[in-house]
C-alpha cells in the first residue's frame, strides 16, 4: 500500500479501531485516543493498516522505518526487472541467399541476447502484388534459426511493410544442487 494513503497518529479520524501491536499481538478493538496513548508510551507511530475494514485496522509501528524499508522493496524490485528491448530488422522481398543468412544470424542473436525481435519487409512499387513472397522469406527466416524462438505476432501485413514479432524461448530454470529434474510421465 503506498504510504500517502496511510493515515497516522492525529490523522486517524475514527471512533474506534482494532489494534495491533509492535511485536504483532492483537489488542481488540479499543478508542481511537486509548491506540494513541499506547503508541506514544512505547515511543512509536499509530498507523493505519487497513481503513477499509470495519472497525479500522491500526499497528503500532516506528513508522519511519517501515516507510524505509518499503522504498527499499520497491528499489529491489525494479533492481529484478529485465528490460525486454524491441530490435528490428529489416529487409526486402527480393534478398540474397547471402543476405538472407546474416540477416538470420544477426535475429539470432538478438533473440540470444533476450530480446524481442520483429522482422519487417518491406515492398516497393509493384512488390505490392507479390506479398506471397514477403512470407516465403519470413518463413526462410524461420527455418534459418532453428528452434530457438516464440512467434509473438504471425506475418502480417502494415500497409507497405509485412512484418512479424519473436520473443526467446523462456529458460528452464536449473534444478537446485543435489536434485535431479523430474520427468513428465
């Protein structure tokens, strides 16, 4: 829960509460004043846990450090996040053998590195009429880089381009030391 919705010591506005302490012992439900008399004695912030409830949740916590500490969470967590880049790749509908293998090698090794990758033709003047051949070479893509892919987005057509997208196969995770991976019956 963010902490600009969190309500604490005189901002509780409420009757009565339901309180819990530090340690995480459950109070009962008391006023309001009598939660903020016991916070202060001990030194700590009352902070409102749950409003929605009925009556509201209030713990008793040193707010500043709980504040810290989900900031910290949140620093971790973006810290985890694996930015997925779109590279693109393009190419004509009459391209050489050549040509056709490097470009296949570079997809390769884009999708290697964790990257989504669209492989985009594009036709000129009267290729228009042939867009048959805008997915034969989408399919010879296909068969150059073997087995390592996901088709996110089938070849389509965008107006003058043809265009499809791949993702990476997702990793296996590797079983923990001392176990062997099960096999599927």
């Amino acid at each position: 829960m963010p902490e600009r919705d969190l309500r604490i010591n005189e901002q509780i506005r409420v009757r009565e509460v339901r309180l819990i302490r530090d340690e995480g012992e459950r109070q009962g439900i008391m006023s309001a004043l009598e939660a903020l008399h016991i916070a202060r004695s001990l030194g700590l912030d009352l902070v409102e846990v749950a409003p929605q409830a009925s009556p509201p949740v209030v713990k008793i916590m040193n707010y500043g450090r709980y504040k810290f500490e989900n900031e910290k969470k949140v620093r971790d967590s973006r810290k985890k996040q694996k930015l997925l880049k779109l590279k693109e790749i393009r190419m004509q509908p009459k391209i050489d053998d050549h040509d056709l293998d490097f470009k296949a090698r570079h997809v390769s090794e884009f999708l290697g590195e964790g990257n989504k990758v669209k492989v985009t033709i594009r036709f000129r003047g009267r290729e228009l009429a042939h867009t048959e051949l805008g997915v034969d070479v989408l399919n010879d893509v296909l068969k150059r880089i073997e087995g390592e892919y996901v088709v996110d987005k089938q070849p389509a057509m965008e107006g003058r381009f043809m265009s499809m997208v791949l993702s990476p196969k997702a990793k296996a995770k590797p079983a923990p030391e001392g176990e062997t991976p099960r096999k599927s019956p």
